[in-house]
C-alpha cells in the first residue's frame, strides 16, 4: 500500500516523501482513513510504530479541508501528551508533515518560560501540542482559548493516567466543545483507558496493531543472570565486547541513572543520564549529543525515556527491572522500531525473580537465558531449570554475530568486533 492509497492530499504526500517514508506502516494504514473520514478513534500503539504521523497527517488533512472559524485564529486541534520530550518530537512531526500547508503549530509544555509560549498563541496557532499541566498554566492565565477545538488528540494515554494526569485532562476536556472529534492512542488498554475513552469517544473505531508488527516481535529478547554487585561490570563488559554503538540503559531510580553513567564514564565509556530532575535543556542537550554518537550510553529512568525518538536504537538494557511488568514492554519498545530489529537484554539478580516472573506472564512466554562466562549468580535461575540443565557453549566471536546477523543490531556488533584471539571474549551459557 501506498500513501497516496489512503487519500491524503499532495502537500502531506509531498512532506511524506521528503521524510524518506515508502509506505505508510500498519496503524497508519489502519488509522487514517477512520480520522481522514471524521470518525473518532481508539488505537492500541506503541512509539515506534509510526503513530504519529498515523493520527498527525489525517488531522492536518481535516483541517485544511474544513473551514476556519471566522476571527482570529484559535486552536482547532489540540494534542496533549504526558512528558516534554513527547510533546517536543510531537510538534516536530506536526511541523515536519504540515511544512506545506499554510497552518500555525506549536508545544506547550513545562520546564521552560511562559513567555514565549504566550507569545506563540498570541500570534495564533491552529495545531497544539501540550502537556496538560501547562496548558491548564495557561488556561488559567486567559492565554490561550480551547473553545473552537474540532479534534483532540491523546497520546500515550496510558502513560498520562500512569503520571497522574486524569484530573488535569478532566479539567481541558471541560474546556472543549462536546461538538469535536476525538482520538486516543494508548500502548495498552486497561481498565482505566477503557474507562476514560467511555466517556470521552463517541462510536469509536477500536485500532489493535496487528500481532507481527508489534515492536517487540522484532526485538530479540535475553536475560543475563548476573549478582547484583556485578551488574556494572557486566553491562561494561558486554558493551565493549560488542562494540556497541548506542544503548538506552534503563535504570529503577534517578539516583541510580547517575550513579551508572559516572560508573560508566569511569570504565571509559561515553555515558550521561536522563531524568526529570534535569532541567529541560540538559535533557535536549543529552538526547542530541546520544543521537549525535557523542554519548555512547544513556542511561534513563522510564519516565524521562518515554517519547525519545531515536530510529533503529539497536540495543536496550534493562540494568534494573521494571516494577510495573507492562514498562518492560514500553523499554523494549524503544528498539525494533518501524520495521527495525533490535536487541534488549535485562540483567536480572536473584532479587528480581519475581519481578521477571511478572514479565513474563504478561508476554506469555518464558525469556531466554544466557549466563556470561565469569558472570554465573552461582544458583540456578528458575527457568533455566525448565528445559534441564543449563547448557554450557562456548560461542566465538564470529558464531556470536552469526546467531544475530540477520539483525541491524547483531551487524553492528559483527562490524566492530573484537578480532579472533584477543582477550577475553567471554563464554555464554544458554538455556532456552
Ligand atoms: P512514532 O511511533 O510515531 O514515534 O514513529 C517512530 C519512527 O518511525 C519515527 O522516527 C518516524 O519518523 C518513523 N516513521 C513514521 N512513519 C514511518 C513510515 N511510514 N515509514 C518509515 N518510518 C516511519
């Protein structure tokens, strides 16, 4: 299928074919022609699908199609999303698939001045991208008026409900006319989104990814048992032996992000964390300088890794279980995007069995083993028993990209690897 299949207009085509994209992926094939037709829409989709553009491009399309309200110019389609970054990427996209229309867009969100966002919706702006604690700063100031919004948009529902959002929304959902369009996109759909879209979609058409397309399908997923005092020294290990490139290492707490990027720093790896209590701009600037390959790691908690956008992220690292199961996936997420596999490996210590457990009762299936030479915790990991004893294999260099060589992620690896013979290459123990 083509973009011109779904009847998008030539200037979004023409911002289509400018972003390099050949095809549109599964939810936008599945979303836009529902939003392209007015109806409201609920869609099961994760980052890295291209969801995006999936309710960005119809909802520029209506508003070019539609008309104006006479006067000045007022927010007609209003876009909330739960973190800065998310908003920031948001308000890219929106100005990069809307570069041809003649539509005004801009992001509200905390963590920097009013002043300049007062300024931006003095001039005027049809398309909002916000996060719901500063749009309610600015409904509250008198600068901004939500009164003539014809779609609205959710992002990452889920997310916003997790963050604690829910009041916030009711508060901007009171402030819009019932007379609107409405969309909600949500990695998942638990109780409470199922709740929250009751009373906020009329008739939706539900939108569920297809199963083969699921970010974590093209994920090769592996779990190092590894003591928890040795985790750092295997994560470096594994870094290096690899080769790797770019990792987003996922760390429980702030403190802890911290901690691992100066240890990292330490063994010599170009690291830096990312969490919320960076100011806005040490974020940005973190975030270019890990897309830029200047920063190797990044270390991240999960809400500050929610919305970063970094196409083909060949490796995630659990570094510490996620509390919450369903934040596995969303980690896992952020590599095997758009089509791209990728690589994610959790180190796990005795103590988070039973968070692992969890984990994998939610993806209805049991994780990969891998002990790494050097690295065994000394009691068997449960699971690894399932299948019998664990297996030992002593897997070269070579053998090693080989197994992965059809992955970007493996290839990387493959184009840096150690030569044959040099130190250390480490052994692994599989039990699958
Ligand atoms: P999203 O899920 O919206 O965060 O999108 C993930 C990434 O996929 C972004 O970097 C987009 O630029 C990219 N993307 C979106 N749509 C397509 C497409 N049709 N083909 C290739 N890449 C895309």
């Amino acid at each position: 299928m083509l973009f011109s299949d779904l009847g998008l207009r030539a200037e979004l085509l023409q911002a289509v074919a400018e972003q390099g994209y050949l095809e549109p992926t599964p939810i936008q094939q599945q979303s836009i022609p529902p939003i392209l037709e007015g109806r409201d829409v609920m869609a099961a989709a994760q980052t890295g699908t291209g969801k995006t553009a999936g309710f960005v491009l119809p909802l520029l399309q209506r508003l070019a199609g539609g008309t104006a309200p006479p006067g000045p110019r007022r927010v007609r389609a209003l876009i909330l999303a739960p973190t800065r970054e998310l908003c920031a990427q948001i308000r890219t996209g929106v100005s990069g698939y809307g570069q041809f229309m003649k539509l005004r867009y801009a992001a509200v969100f905390g963590g920097v001045g009013m002043q300049p966002q007062v300024n931006a919706l003095r001039g005027g702006v049809d398309v909002l991208v916000a996060t719901p604690g500063r749009l309610l700063d600015h409904l509250s100031r008198g600068t901004v008026d939500l009164s003539r919004v014809e779609i609205l948009t959710l992002d990452e529902a889920d997310r916003m409900l997790d963050m604690g959002f829910i009041v916030d929304i009711r508060r901007i959902l009171a402030k819009l006319p019932t007379r609107r369009q409405s969309l909600l996109f949500s990695a998942t759909f638990s109780g409470e989104i199922r709740e929250l879209a009751r009373n906020l979609l009329k008739d939706p058409v539900l939108i569920e990814p297809p199963q083969r397309n699921r970010a974590a399908d093209l994920v090769t997923q592996v779990v190092h048992p590894v003591a928890q005092e040795r985790k750092r020294e295997l994560l470096t290990f594994l870094i290096s032996e690899g080769a790797w490139r770019q990792v987003l290492v996922f760390t429980r707490t702030k403190h802890g992000a911290d901690r691992l990027a100066r240890q990292l720093e330490h063994d010599g790896i170009d690291a830096a964390a990312i969490h919320g209590n960076k100011s806005q701009g040490a974020r940005t600037r973190v975030l270019q300088q890990f897309k830029s390959g200047e920063v190797r790691v990044l270390v991240a908690t999960d809400i500050a890794a929610r919305g970063i956008d970094i196409q083909e992220l060949p490796h995630v690292v659990n570094f510490d279980l996620p509390q919450v199961a369903e934040d596995y996936v969303h980690r896992v997420g952020r590599t095997g995007r758009a089509g791209n596999e990728g690589r994610a490996l959790s180190l796990v210590s005795q103590e988070e069995q039973s968070l692992l457990r969890q984990i994998e009762r939610l993806l209805k299936r049991q994780l990969p083993r891998e002990t790494v030479s050097g690295y065994e915790t000394g009691r068997s990991v449960s699971g690894a028993t399932a299948t019998g004893a664990a297996r030992e294999v002593r897997s070269a260099p070579a053998e090693r990209a080989g197994r992965s060589g059809a992955r970007s992620a493996g290839n990387d690896a493959a184009r840096h690897r150690r030569p044959r013979g040099s130190a250390a290459p480490g052994r692994r123990s599989a039990a699958r």
